[in-house]
C-alpha cells in the first residue's frame, strides 16, 4: 500500500531546512517530491557532518526525493521548468520575498499559465508587512519572535532552543495549507496561494505566554522549573538529571518516600505547593542532596515504580539506544548514521528509507524522458 | 470564500493542548470541528488567565469550534455521538492509549461501523511499543526526547524550552496525516488510522543533532552561542539583549565599525572566524562592554542599518507592540486579551475570529436538531 499523498506532484525549489524539512515530510506521506536545485546545488549539500563525500545533514532532511539541477535565469532550463510546472499540482520554494518575480514566475504569472499549480512560500517575515524584506534566520528569530525571551536559567540570559524550532516549525506550518488547498482542489476549487512566515510561527507556538503578560503576569525565564507547581523541575543525579513533576500531594508523598524523607510531608516548609513555591531553592537542594547519590536510571525507575510522574534528561546517545524509539520506527539507518524517521504514523504506511536523498541533478535524464522536455 | 476545508468534519474528543491546538488550526482552515467534551468539560476550560467567569487559555486554543456535553458512558449520550460519527469524515483523540477501546470506539470497531472515518490518535509515547502507558507530560517529553538536553547555559542545568514545544508540535504533526488521509479518501481510498507519539514528534524535530553525536561532536548546551561560528550569540544591552550573527568577514567588519571598535578586524584575538571561537570570551566580554552603554532599538537600528544581521530578544510586550505582527494579523482580539492569529495565509482565506470558542455544551440542541439525535 503507498502513501496517501501517491499521485501528487510537488516542485520543490525550496533551500537549507525550513523547506526542504516540509517537503520530505509530503514524500513520506508518499508525494512525489521533485527537487528543482541551482547548478551548485542546494546550498546544505556542503553542511556537516559529512558520510564518505556527501552531507548527512542534506541526506537527513531531503530522503525520497529526486533531483534535476536548473538554472532558472537559462532559458533552456526554464523550458524544462515550465514543462514540469505544467504537470506539478504544487510549487514550494523559500526564496526571499521578490526573487520569485524577479525570475518570472512570481505569483499572478503561475496563476495564469498554471492556474492549477498551488504555490507555497516560505520566508522569514512573509510576503507582506514592513519587515518583509529584513534578514532571517533560525536564530534570529528565535530572538525576534520570543521564545529566547522565555527559555535558559532564572536571572540568566535568554539561551537559543537547543534545535531550529523556527526553521521546522515554520516548514511544518507549511503543511496543513498545502494539503488543505489540494482537499479543496480534487473538490474542483481553484488553487490556493499558501504563505508563510517564520516570525509568524514562532509567535503562534508561544502557549499562553503573551495572554499571561498581559493578564499581569509576564512569564520569565525559569530554568527547568513550573511557575505555579512545585516540585516541578529538574533536578541532578550521580550521572545526569532527571525531570520530576510531582505538586500533587499523593504524587509528593510518594516522591518524598522514594527519596527516603516521608516526614517532608509534614515538614512547615514543604507541607502544600503554596509552602513548596515559597521555599522551592530549599527544596529543590534538599532533594538534589538525595539525588546526586545514584543514577538517573536508578532514580527513574524508582519514581515510576511508585507512580511518580518523571522522566529523565536524556541526551543524544541515550536516545540511540531507546527500545521504544526503535520499536517506533524512529530511528533509521541512513549511509552509516542514525536519523529520526517519520513521526506521522498512518496504517499502511512503510517507512521511509532514509538513505533515499538524490545525489545532485540524479533524475535529469529520467525527468528530461517522462516529461519531453 | 469560505476555507479550504469547508464540507469537512471533525469530531474532536481531544483536551487542553495538543489535540485542541491540531484541531483549532484546521478550523481556522474552514473545517467544522465539534468538541466532544465530558460533562465536566475540557480540564483547560479551568486554567489560567481568566477572562470574565472563563479561561482565556481554554478560548484560546478552542476558537471556532462547536460543543457538545457526552458521557460517553451512558447509552442515551452514545446513541447521540454515534449520530455524529455517522457524518464526520475524522474523529481526533488525545486519551491514554488503551481509553478508546474500553468506551467500545477502538480502531476496529471504528474501521467497521464507520467505514469512511478518519481516526487520528495523539499520545506521550504511541499506541505502540514498550514505553505506551507511560505518563506523559510536556516537561516529561521534553526531558525525555532530548531538546532539554540541548537547551540551556553553557555549563549549566538543562532548561526547559521557554514554551509547551512537544505539546504544539506532536499536534502539528497530526495535520499532514489527517489531512492525507482526506486527499486520499476525496481520491476514493478508504479511511486510514493516523496515530502521533509526543516522544517521536521530539525527536523528529533535533535537526541534526542525533547524527552530530555519532560523527563524534555531540552537541551541548552553549546558551545562544553557535558552536562553530563567531560572533553568534546574545549580547546584553542598556535594556536587554540583541543577537548578532556576523561571522562572515564582510559583516563582522560591520558590526566592529557600529561598536566604534574597527580595529577588530586586525585584533589577533579576533582576526578571523578561527581565533575568535579561540577567544570567544573576550570577543562577548568586548561586544558587551559597548552594547551595553545604548539601548536594544538604538543597536538594532545601527547593526541593521550597516546590514549586520542581527534581531532583538524580545519579550511579549515587545511582540504585542510589533507592526509587523499587526500587519500579518498576528494579533487579534479576544475578550479583552489579544493571541496569536493563524500563522498559514492562504489566498482568499479571512482570519479567524479568536472569541469564537464555544461555552460548555453551547451546541447540544443545535447539534440534535441538526443531526436528528
């Protein structure tokens, strides 16, 4: 059995993460994703870490795809383009805003020569707006748009999201307008435009933190530990750190019974989660102090043997070595590397072979045959 | 014009965020989405702020929806939701792997009365796997997928990212499945099951780090400081902080002249991209020194006006005050508050009206009427 998406065509112009993170996600949902690259290729073919003479960064994020590399300014190049367009049923790119035009297939062009064509853009700013032109990237708005603001120690400074939340959170925005404007289409409605922009998700993955600042209670930073709760935070080990989240009473008597102080409970300072707030650095050092003296893996499942809610800090190597992630499918091999597989679990769907990214320009010739051009 | 998804419907079953988060978006989309909640109601329907006698959180998350009040244990209730499973084409649900089943609306059993019915599934660990009934939480899931491990001061304790990143993202990354799955079934396919694991959405979104770890340079925290490139960090100012990104030689010749120091670039210390990572601490310590006599606008307007890239770190008042945000419609009104809008702009789509969300049961007789139930 394919994938649901068999039998869509996408032309993927799209650079570095943010797109090309969209579109692998369409190609293991089974599109054909058709990735339309610059002479010199795309520009993370050159980003480590490298597998033999190849970018595994690139080979992680464009698997499934093919190739055809075209210079869009040539015209013999966009003869074969346009010869793709006609067949595509959408066009991803993330050029900054204007350069679409500029190479002549900005918007109003592809709605009147491929008025079924849905195209989707993404940029840092979006389409519109004073900022639209500005410069963008991850981290950059990771500033901008005020995750940094809430993220790193209490009274330290703002600390990045230890991954590209912007860049993959604004590819996967990207999707549902994608896939909801195809819904429509096979319903015989024109094609969308789908637009957007990196800022722009950023700020609708806040939660509730803007709602909070202006109910009068701005968030702050706050290291790993809930505003509201306690005990809630992170907490040292021998080896590591491990997350509790226990300000429900029986949840504490139980924590407090594994750490080998039942009588906290009764302690003034720890006696509800008012008390806890009000001496959180107390308690948090009262329980550090038991911590440090065995593992992570000890203390893990000694809470979750008394139904403590927890779970530890895990790093890199500790989830290469998860059972559960492997029994998931979510950890594929890829040219000597193990890379994150395909979230999106649908019956019937394989997984995606993830050492499947197209060497530069691999599918000219196939392209050039099926297409005639 | 209505939205691309006018004629779907979803029943949604799912509570506080990550399912109601999925679902709010693809009401923004223009599907009919009807909450399906416990007499009591959705938890979130409690949590803060409070707008009125309501929760602006629970609003929030909930615009556009429809709701109707189901024990789904009491025949007269279920004869009603069965009414409605009749006619929607995806019913979304965020219990406990193993939930389902007991209220006799397992996959098979769905799969066999409602034929046609999209059924997506969202949960801490999948319906799969050693790990299944483990408690999940945001916080847990983030400690245990290993962005935390990743997020924080250099040197320090792991941080929690400043918002509920597993939450919102595993609800992300149920659309594209549940919205294939329509593509496919408008196609004349039958319905397939769609099922995301917070833990899976986690990893899915490390970027490259897993495989950095196996070529032999695990990643670190480093606060807002890039590993590999210098300068790229976060720099106090009078008032607060600017990141600057500038280690091409162009721009950091730059943003040396912008800070009065143009001798910078023939520093030893700070000569090329090598030495600067050598001295990185003395090149943050100088930044600093100047960045912070003046404000975060005076810097931000004098880095961008020499084409530095460079962005503020701002904070949700910063956000509220943005006109680029405003001319995005990022910020729309809800009940004395303002949240995010609809980051996915799509041609002739209007933007959601954010006080739509629904009172408990508000359309249980329209709904009966309507359906015949």
């Amino acid at each position: 059995m394919s994938g649901p998406l068999a039998g869509v065509m996408v032309l993927d112009l799209t650079r570095v993460l943010s797109g090309p993170y969209c579109t692998m996600m369409l190609a293991d949902l089974g599109a054909r994703v058709i990735k339309v690259e610059p002479p010199g290729g795309d520009d993370s073919r050159h980003f480590p870490p490298r597998t033999g003479g190849d970018s595994a960064y690139f080979m992680a994020f464009n698997r499934g795809k093919e190739s055809i590399a075209l210079d869009l300014t040539a015209p013999a190049d966009r003869a074969i383009f346009e010869r793709l367009l006609t067949t595509a049923d959408v066009m991803v790119e993330n050029f900054r805003p204007g350069v679409l035009d500029k190479l002549g297939y900005g918007p109003a062009v592809l709605a009147e020569r491929w008025p079924t064509l849905i195209l989707a853009s993404l940029s840092g700013f979006g389409q519109t707006g004073p900022d639209r032109g500005r410069m963008a990237y991850d981290l950059l708005i990771q500033a901008m748009g005020g995750v940094m603001s809430l993220t790193g120690e209490e009274g330290g400074g703002p600390a990045r999201v230890g991954t590209s939340l912007v860049d993959i959170g604004s590819g996967m925005f990207l999707w549902p307008g994608i896939l909801a404007a195809l819904v429509e289409r096979r319903g015989g409605a024109p094609a969308r435009r789908v637009e957007v922009a990196m800022l722009d998700s950023q700020v609708a993955m806040l939660e509730h933190a803007m709602m909070r600042a202006q109910a009068g209670d701005p968030p702050q930073r706050l290291g790993a530990r809930f505003p509201t709760a306690s005990p809630v935070d992170a907490y040292r080990t021998a080896d590591g750190a491990l997350v509790l989240a226990c300000p429900m009473p029986r949840h504490f008597a139980a924590a407090a019974a594994v750490l080998g102080h039942p009588e906290w409970v009764d302690d003034p300072r720890f006696v509800d989660n008012a008390a806890r707030l009000a001496n959180q650095a107390a308690l948090k050092a009262a329980i550090e102090a038991v911590m440090r003296e065995r593992t992570t893996a000890h203390w893990d499942a000694a809470f979750a043997a008394a139904g403590v809610p927890c779970g530890p800090v895990r790093n890199m190597a500790d989830l290469l070595a998860d059972p559960q992630l492997t029994a998931r499918e979510m950890l594929l091999p890829m040219a000597g590397f193990r890379v994150a597989g395909n979230p999106m679990k649908l019956s019937g769907l394989a997984a995606p072979d993830a050492a499947s990214a197209p060497t530069l320009d691999q599918h000219r010739a196939a392209l050039l045959a099926e297409f005639g051009a």
